[in-house]
C-alpha cells in the first residue's frame, strides 16, 4: 500500500457549488468514504446522523461556524486517489486531495491547479497528515511547517 502526500488549499468558498466543482474536477469518479455522519462529528452521544455525505454537506454549508470534516475515495484506482473537505468553525474550508507520494511532479501540479481552481495562494503538501487547523491563523501556520 503506498504512503500518500497531501494537498491542501484553504479557501473562504463554503458553498455547495464550490464542494460539487471542486469534486467533479479532481474527483469524478468517486465514493463517499463514510457509512454516517454524525453531528457532532466522532461524538459518542451524536445529536443527529445522516447516511449521506450531501446532508452533511447541507448542513455544513448552512451553518458557518460548523467545524466538521467529509472524506472521499476515488473509484476505478484513478488519481488522485482521495480527496477531502474540511469545514472550520471560522466560515473557511480546506479542500484537500491525497495522491501517491512516488509521483512528487503531480503532487506540485495538483498544489498549483487547485490554488488556481479555488482562486487562493494558501496551500501546502504533506505526508500523510492531516492539517492541525481550526481555523485560517492555525492553517497559515500549517503551510509554514511543512515549507521545503
């Protein structure tokens, strides 16, 4: 199983057509990577779940100080193999896409396509992890760490 770098890219597009566009250019082909969605999300005691990743969406989209996080896998082992949207509790939302590593070139292509895609200068490349943000300060710091 190969390792991945991650791309992330922070944006203040926290609407249903940026999600949609932002999937259906790097991840068409495409499968939610959860079964449910709880609210609040890895609670023991949620207050509501929903099946589907757009009822998330909905609600995510609906309430702008919702920090919560979706996941998807690409089907047909096409890449980039997954792609991620993370809601913070500040409005901002980090897409992000996770490729495997061996391929550094399409890694930076994907960086560079998806800061113009989201019309934002502030991303960064990972290895697998996630970013320790909450909030566009938190991710400014996040792109300072992990600068080459």
């Amino acid at each position: 199983m190969p390792s991945y770098s991650d791309i992330y890219v922070i944006s203040d597009k926290r609407d249903r057509k940026s999600v949609e566009e932002f999937l259906n250019e790097f991840l068409p082909y495409r499968d939610e990577s959860a079964d449910e969605y709880e609210f609040p999300q890895y609670s023991d005691s949620a207050e509501i779940v929903f099946s589907s990743a757009d009822d998330a969406l909905n609600k995510c989209i609906d309430e702008p100080d919702l920090d919560y996080r979706l996941y998807w896998r690409a089907l047909g082992e096409k890449k980039p193999e997954h792609a991620m949207v993370f809601f913070l509790s500040d409005g901002y939302v980090i897409f992000g896409l996770s490729t495997d590593d061996a391929y550094p070139e399409y890694a930076s292509e994907l960086l560079l396509k998806m800061q113009s895609f989201l019309g934002s200068t502030l991303g960064y490349i990972g290895h697998e992890a996630s970013p320790d943000a909450e909030n566009l300060e938190q991710f400014k710091r996040e792109i300072r760490v992990h600068q080459p």
